[in-house]
C-alpha cells in the first residue's frame, strides 16, 4: 500500500474519530442543557402556583377576619360566625378546571370543612399520611402556625385514586385555632 493511500486512511479514520467526539460530547451537552432547562422551568412553574396559592390564601385570610370582626361587633354568637366564615368557602372553585378549594382543619386534626368530601367533617385526620409515609396535614398545620406556607406530597386524585405529587399552602385563623389551606 502507497504511502500516501495509508496517510489518507489515517487521516479519515482520525476524522471519524473526531468527528464522533464532537457528536458525542455535543450530544451530552444537550442532555445536559435539556435537564437544566427543565429543573429551572419545574421551578418557575412551582414559584408561579405557590404564589398563585398564597394570594388565594390572602384573600380567604382577609375575608375570614373581616367577617369575624365585623360579627364579633355586632355580638354574634362565635358558632354564628364560624357558620359565615365556612359558608363562604364551601361552594368556591377555582383554577380553569375548578379543581382549587379551601379546606380547614382545627389545629388538632380535626376536619371542620373539605368541599369535596364532606364526609371527613368532624374526623381527626392528624394522622392521615401521603402515599409516601408523609405526615403532611401535621406539616401543614406546623407551616400554618409558623406564618404559613408551602407543603409538597403526594395523594390520590379522587376520579382515579393514583397519588400525584400536590402542593398546598397553608395560613392560620388564629380567632378558632384554624389551619386554611388550598
């Protein structure tokens, strides 16, 4: 074999060789940038709804404490204004696919409003757990009290009974000892 036939197997064979690694070191890259670009999108996405939720639990906040001021004026009865304050959330949706609500648990567990299952009311549900073992409803009514908050886990939707990662943000109702959330 020439010389020169021998050079320019070397040569394409180098070529290949580098061409491969520029492939595959581009190829890598992009996975990299990939998952970087969807660890900062599940971040703003997750920022987006948590602020989304802590407005709506500003509001229910607001409202709750301006109808328990405006009652505790007018000598209401404190049964009276617990009924007005929970009449306001029981049949308010929200989200596009009126799949948002507001609970409210009392700070020892027991369950005083759950739109969607009304079944619960008057229930202790301290020890209810994710599909993961999580104690959330005791680290939701802990956020609540330390200022409220956001609490991730996982629970079941009710139509298919798969848990699905869900977050929640939690304040306090400190006239009755309350933990609202959404």
């Amino acid at each position: 074999m020439k010389i020169s036939t021998r050079i320019l197997i070397s040569l394409l064979f180098s070529l290949g060789i580098l061409g491969g690694a520029i492939i595959s070191i581009s190829y890598f890259n992009t996975l990299k940038t990939e998952q970087m670009f969807l660890e900062e999108y599940k971040k703003s996405a997750y920022a987006f709804y948590e602020n989304e939720l802590k407005t709506i639990m500003d509001i229910a906040l607001q409202n709750s404490n301006a109808i328990y001021k405006a009652q505790k004026e007018k000598g209401v009865s404190d049964e009276k204004i617990k009924e007005a304050i929970l009449d306001k959330f029981e049949e308010l949706r929200f989200f596009d696919d009126k799949s948002g609500y507001i609970f409210v648990y009392e700070y020892n567990g027991v369950n005083v409003l759950v739109p969607t299952n009304k079944t619960l009311k008057g229930k202790n549900m301290l020890d209810m757990k994710d599909s993961n073992g999580k104690f959330f409803l005791k680290e939701l009514i802990e956020t609540a009290q330390k200022g409220g908050g956001i609490v991730k886990y996982e629970y079941p939707k009710v139509k298919d009974g798969k848990p699905f990662p869900k977050f929640a943000y939690s304040v306090s109702f400190a006239p009755y000892n309350w933990m609202m959330g959404t």
